[in-house]
C-alpha cells in the first residue's frame, strides 16, 4: 500500500512537472501580400514597311531602322527573324543583308537566312537596329524588276 500511494504521488509530481513551466509570446501579423510576376512585351516602331525600299541597283546597299523597345517589367533578350509572304524566290535568296545595333553586327548574311542575335534590353529600355539591305553586284539581269514581300518578327524572351 505505502508503495502504491509513493507511485501515485511521483506519478502526481511527474505530471504536474510539464504544466509547471511557464513563458511568454508575441504575434504581430503583416497583411495584403501581393506577389505577382513580370511581363515580358515588345513593341517595335515603325509597325509596317519598317524595311520597305525601291529602285535597289546591284552592288547599292539601302539602310532602314527598326526601334525596339521593351515594354515589359523584365529583362528580355530581342532577336528579330523574318519570312517570304510574296514575291520572287531568286530574288530573295538573292539578297544580302546586315543587321547591326550601335556598332555592333548583330547578323551578316543572307536576307532569306536571318536570324539576329539576341540583343538585350532593360525594362524600359530600346534598341535600334539597322537594317541593310543589298542586290549582290553581280546579280543577274534577271534580277531587275522583281519584288519580294517579308513579315518581320521581333521576338523577346526573358533574359536569364
């Protein structure tokens, strides 16, 4: 008996051991959170014809400029491409061009082949690209007269 009522009492004083203790705390809260994610947008000037020439002669070069400007919340990196909607396949293939930003060549070769390379721009921030656009001096005279329609793309990807 004297055994059983010394296990309750350690038992008592065992359990009361954890309610013991006593501290104190402190909350604050910090409300209206808002995360949202960048943008990533383009816009080029002028919006059409920005490369449109006439009367190129062989071996003449015409230059055209195309403003880029990023219009998103992000870094991005621009590249321009194109693609033949209409007019004269040899003529096309025919054409050398030459993209440059500043003094820096950002492509060199065929105008059917273009591909800049990327150009980086801040938010906020525009590039002007020249365009260069040439009839090889040695072109065939049946070269003369033709035409060729191209559609511009200014593509921009997040910069990394």
């Amino acid at each position: 008996m004297k055994r059983a009522v010394l296990l309750a009492c350690v038992m008592a004083l065992a359990g009361s051991i954890g309610f013991a203790g006593a501290y104190f705390t402190a909350q604050t809260s910090v409300p209206d959170n808002v995360i949202r994610a960048g943008t990533v947008a383009v816009s080029a000037s002028p919006t059409s014809e920005a490369i449109s020439m006439e009367n190129l002669a062989p071996g003449e070069s015409q230059s055209r400029v195309l403003s880029v400007t990023n219009t998103g919340s992000l870094p991005v990196d621009v590249s321009v491409t194109e693609a033949k909607r209409a007019g004269i396949t040899a003529f096309y293939n025919a054409l050398h061009c030459s993209v440059s930003v500043g003094n820096g060549s950002v492509y060199d070769g065929t105008l059917a082949g273009m591909q800049t390379a990327p150009v980086r721009l801040g938010p906020g921030e525009s590039a002007e690209l020249e365009f260069a656009i040439t009839i090889p001096a040695d072109a065939p005279n049946s070269l003369s007269g033709d035409y060729v329609r191209v559609t511009l793309y200014v593509d921009a990807a997040q910069a990394l």
